[in-house]
C-alpha cells in the first residue's frame, strides 16, 4: 500500500475479500469429502431435535442445504461465506468504535481476518459452522448494544444467538461467561441484561437439555464424561496450545496488540476480555488435555477486532503483508497433497487416509458391486461407515462397539433387525474371521485394490442378535452409556430398545435379553 489513507485501505479490504472469497469457492467444490462431514451429514439426512455426541444445529442446517443438492459445494455453500460476513461485521463495528481519522484501521484488520490461513481454509461444513456464525453475529449485537443509547433488542438479539451457538456447540458457553463478568465487572447498571439475554437464550437451552434427558444424556455422556476419562496433566499438550495460539494469531499481531498504548475505551476493554478469558480457560484445559484449533476460532475475530482497535494503519498493513506471506505456504502444501498423483504418497504414512479420501466414490462402489442379496453394509468406524455411506446413498451402521465419538448408531439402528441376515464389513486392515464367528452363521474374508491399496472385508452370514447383544452391545453400555446417578434419565432409546435396564429410565437390573 502506498499511503495508508481510508481510500486504499478499503480498496484492499475489497481485494482481499473477492480473492479469498473465490479461493473458498474452488476449495469447497474441489476438496473431497471428510468422515466428520459425511457424519454429519447424516444428520441433515435424518432430521430430529438431538444427536448422539454435538447440540443439532448443524444437522438443521445441512437438512436445508440438502434442498440445493448433495453435491460438496452446495452443502458448503454457508460455511464458505462464514469468515467473509464475520469480516464484514467486523469492519462495522471498528468503523464505529474508532475515531474518524484512523478508519483505515478497520479495512485493514478486517483484511487480515480474511487473510489468516484458517480463515480462507474454513470451508468444511461441520459443528464449528453454524458455532462461529452465531458467536460472531452476539458479539456484533453485544457490542452494538454497549454503544447504543437504547440497547435493549440489541442485549436481546446477542441472547438469542448466543442461544443458536449453543445449539450448535457447548463453547458457545464461554463467550456467554464473557458477557457475564463484563456486566458484573464494568456494567453493573446493566445488569438487567444478563437476565434479557439469559431469558432469550433460554429456549435453545431447554430444547437441548430436553432432549437429553430423554435420550440418555448423550451429548453430556460424550462431552464431559467419556470423551475425557484417559485425560491427565500433561506440559506437553500445554506447550501445544500455546504453539497453537501463537500460529493462529499469529506473532505480530499478538506483538504489537500488545506494546500498542492503552486504548481507555469500554469496547476495546470488552473485547480484550471477550477473547483473553476464553484462551485463559482453555490454556486450563489444555493442562489436562489436547486442545484442537477448532475450539478457539470462534474467538478469533475478536482478538483481530481488539487489536485493529490498538494496532496503527502503518502497523496493521505490515501485518497483513506477514499474514499474506504465512498464507503462501499453506495454499502450495494444500494443492500438492491433492493435486499429485497418490503414488506419490504410497511409501507414507497418510497414503491409505490420502486413497480413502480420494477414491470414496470407487472403494464404495467396489464393496457394494459384488454385495451378496440382502446384505447390508456396515464399517469397523464411525469415519468410514459415514463416507461410504454419503457415497451409496444408504445409511452404514457401525458394526462392532466402535468408540465414543459419534453414537450416533445408538440412536438410530437396531441390530434386532438384522437377525438371520448377511452382512458385509469393511476395515481398512485384514479381519480375523475367527474373532466374528460367534455372531455368524458362516464368516468370509475379502479384499479388493483401490489405487495401489489393498482394502478388505469380511461376509458375515446368518448374523446372530443375541450374542452379539450379551458382547458387543453390553460393552457398548458398560463404556458409553453409565450415566450419572444425578442425572435424570426420562429415556434412553437404545438401553430400552434393546432390554438394558440398569441405564433405562428407573436403572433396575439388567434382566432383559432384549428381545
């Protein structure tokens, strides 16, 4: 940039925002699709008010986008747009909280926002979608509010969405803590907008909470409780986060945000806490255990907002050249990892996710073309059981206990009604007929090559319901389904489907067989 007037700032907002634009269009129509989103999916497939492991706003979503098509752009079609109305909204809210002389600062750190490498990158359609959608637009009405003379529908419109985002995903919490010591701490004559936002969130909550209670706790069985129990302290994972934290927001940013002077204004003091006090609870937990990227991007926009605020024009377009420059990189190893051909990967250890990933369409095509009559398809995991079955058109239930990601099998399939029939497995790795045979009349091995991989089988015929619910089943709810005493349960589909009284409503005994 040559000067750093409004003028050439906007220009470049602009430019930067076409180009990432375009760029999240060709990676969401070019890019395959992953296990995380064929799992979800399903949701869209199945509509219903809950999900076995994540609050149902994402499967709402997808049951809307599957309106405009199946194909992986349609279905991406919101997640792509996700970060370029997050910049729009928060280039808004600078223009409106900087001084008039220093509005090129807003074009610019909206700029730099699109320019992250996570931001251009975003286009898969997962929970995180609709999470960080609904984070931004309350942090945009919140922040609308604390300028407003008359903030009472924009405290409102924060609650609702803050409400959205927790149907969407449990971290929406956070940001809802940050408003809370915001008003206690510096706002206490608002204080009726804590009980504004918290009776407009509300419905989400109950919804949410309704449905658990009637389906076995199963989002707090995954989230707080299974998904957890091998945690322990770790620096290592401490260490990680913080890495982690200093690539995504990257080190000039957090550099210069933070030897920037002091800006008094109450904005800039929300937004520090907004994002400061959810990486410091996550810096916590990631003590404890690993902490993925994808918890805090929703948080990220706030932090690029608040140091928009204290960063200079001059400073700011350094930073967006840095960014720029972190970008290049990711963009070449993304066309290179699936542009080449998959030979060039075979001695690797990513060539059979690398194949899997590429040639769905053929692995499905070869485990279902020779499928015996009436047979029934199913995997060994929950990430290929969703891929192929996105690819065949047809629900692929998950045969064996699987782990305690996504149950949603639990919700959905009854393995009665397999009995007597044939089923066909599908692992990546060689599977010992033995280990099958007491759930089968007869058992079969096969394998089958997809681009230089050798992929395999198992025909099971004759499937037998009853040992395989005293095995396989009883592990099931032994490991994933022992909900607390404290915990209510008003229902729980699978315990009761299948005879499991001791996580059925009442929790007697298990005396059933489940037939």
């Amino acid at each position: 940039m040559n000067g750093f007037d409004t003028a050439n700032a906007r220009a470049t907002f602009w430019k930067v925002f076409a180009l990432t634009l375009a760029l999240k269009v060709g990676l969401a129509a070019w890019l395959p699709f992953s296990g995380d989103e064929a799992f979800f999916y399903q949701w869209g497939v199945h509509p219903a008010w809950g999900y076995s492991d994540h609050p149902p706003m994402v499967g709402w979503l997808l049951w809307v986008l599957r309106h405009l098509g199946d194909s992986p752009l349609a279905l991406r079609s919101v997640t792509l747009l996700v970060t370029s109305v997050l910049a729009l909204g928060l280039v808004d809210l600078a223009r409106r909280i900087l001084p008039p002389g220093r509005e090129a600062a807003a074009w610019l750190a909206g700029a730099i926002y699109l320019a992250l490498p996570f931001s251009w990158l975003f286009v898969l359609v997962t929970t995180d979608t609709p999470l960080i959608l609904f984070m931004g637009l309350s942090v945009w009405c919140f922040v609308r509010a604390e300028l407003a003379a008359r903030p009472a529908g924009w405290y409102a419109a924060a609650g609702a969405l803050l409400g959205l985002a927790f149907l969407s995903k449990y971290f929406a919490v956070l940001l809802g803590l940050g408003y809370l010591l915001w008003i206690v701490g510096w706002r206490r004559e608002r204080w009726w907008a804590l009980l504004l936002g918290l009776a407009c969130a509300a419905p989400s909550v109950a919804l949410h909470l309704w449905f658990n209670a009637h389906h076995g706790w199963t989002n707090i069985m995954f989230n707080v409780l299974n998904r957890n129990e091998d945690t322990q302290w770790s620096l290592a994972d401490f260490a990680v986060y913080a890495a982690m934290m200093a690539y995504l927001l990257t080190p000039w940013l957090l550099w210069q945000g933070a030897r920037a002077r002091g800006d008094a204004r109450p904005a800039s003091r929300l937004l520090a806490l907004l994002w400061i006090a959810p990486f410091a609870l996550f810096a916590l937990v990631a003590m404890r255990r690993s902490v993925g990227l994808h918890w805090v991007l929703g948080f990220v926009p706030v932090f690029v907002l608040w140091a928009g605020l204290r960063i200079a024009p001059e400073g700011l377009a350094r930073s967006l050249r840095w960014t720029g420059w972190l970008a290049l990189p990711h963009a070449l190893g993304l066309a290179v990892l699936l542009a080449t051909p998959l030979a060039w990967w075979q001695s690797t250890k990513v060539f059979p996710s690398l194949v899997f990933l590429r040639e769905a369409p053929a692995i499905t095509a070869a485990l279902t073309r020779e499928l015996p009559a009436g047979a029934t398809l199913m995997a060994r995991a929950y990430s290929p059981a969703s891929v192929l079955a996105y690819h065949a058109g047809h629900y692929v239930p998950v045969f064996g206990p699987g782990r305690f990601h996504a149950r949603q099998d639990d919700l959905l399939v009854d393995f009665r009604a397999y009995e007597g029939r044939s089923i066909r497995i599908y692992d990546r790795r060689p599977m010992a007929p033995a280990d099958f045979a007491p759930w089968f009349d007869r058992v079969r091995p096969g394998s089958f090559t997809v681009a230089g991989l050798t992929l395999h089988y198992l025909d099971g015929e004759g499937f037998r319901f009853q040992p395989y619910r005293d095995t396989v089943l009883q592990q099931v709810v032994d490991r994933y389904h022992q909900v607390p005493q404290r915990l209510p349960i008003l229902g729980s589909p699978f315990c009761e489907r299948y005879g499991f009284a001791s996580c059925a409503p009442g929790r007697g005994a298990n005396l059933s067989s489940g037939r």
